[in-house]
C-alpha cells in the first residue's frame, strides 16, 4: 500500500478533569509514588558512598548539594540570557555558575569537591585540611613544620592565621 493510500491517524481527545478529579489523581499518585519509594528505594549508583553516607542536614549532602545545583542551574540561565543580550560581565558570571555546577556534579560522583567556595550562592570559603605536613630540611628552620595561612593544621586545633613559617 503507498503512503498516499494510508489513512491519518486519528488523534484522540484529552479529557479535562474536574478539579475534585485533580485533587483525586494527585493523592492517588502521591500515594503510588511514597509505596514504590518504599518497596524499591533508589539505589544512587552514581554517587560517592561518603556522599550518601552524610546525613540530610549536613551542608554537602546529597540532598543539599542537589539543592544548590538546581538553583545555580537557574542562576546560569539568568546569565546566559544576559550575556545574548550584550551586559557586560554576564559571559564570566555565565562560566563561573557553569564550571561551579559541574564541580558539584563531580563532588557527586567522585567525593572530592574541587572548588574553593561552596553553598547555594558560593559564599562560603572552603578550608583546607593538611593531612601530611611538611617540615624544612635546612637552614636556621631546620625539623620546624611549615604552616600556610588560612590552613587546619590538627597539631594545632585550628586555622593558622599568621603567614609565618614555623608558627
């Protein structure tokens, strides 16, 4: 049979509910959804088992994190659209949210966040932690640990706030 010989396909008229018929559908689906959450939970195949292992109140938490890339994701759009009209700086506000979402993504994926600020606006600075210190092998420093500010050194029990060596 030739394609000018078919019939068109006869396209079916949707329905509209009632708002109580809403108000049904909607409980019914909740319900449906909260049962199959529960018989079959997600199994997060995709993320960091210390990611998932953080509580939900815990700021890097999956469900946090999750929360901070959707938000930049609309933070990104407001840019994209400012920088095709031409505002100057909107370009570099666009990347910044860009290469911030994927670094989130990552920290999702991998369990190293890779960026020096974090939070729903990227406020807050990451501390660093050192773990294996360095120590000067010569000179009048010689067996003295070297320090850098505005890193948690355990030894001390705090950020070191003093550029200087040796503190």
């Amino acid at each position: 049979m030739a394609s000018s010989q078919t019939k068109p396909k006869k396209t079916r008229r949707r329905s509209t509910l009632s708002p109580e018929q809403k108000e049904a559908a909607v409980a019914r689906l909740a319900v449906a959804r909260e049962k199959r959450l529960a018989n079959n939970p997600p199994a997060y195949k995709n993320v960091h088992p210390h990611v998932i292992a953080l509580s939900d109140d815990h700021e890097w938490s999956l469900k946090k994190v999750k929360e901070y890339i959707k938000y930049q994701k609309e933070v990104k759009k407001v840019h994209q659209q400012a920088t095709r009209n031409g505002v100057k700086g909107a370009e570099a506000l666009y990347l910044s949210s860009q290469s911030y979402i994927i670094n989130m993504e990552t920290y999702l994926k991998t369990g190293i966040w890779l960026d020096s600020f974090w939070g729903k606006d990227r406020n807050m600075k990451v501390i660093t932690y050192c773990i294996n210190p360095a120590y000067y092998h010569e000179g009048k420093k010689k067996g003295q640990m070297k320090r850098t500010k505005g890193v948690y050194y355990s030894d001390m029990g705090a950020v070191c706030d003093k550029s200087t060596d040796g503190v």
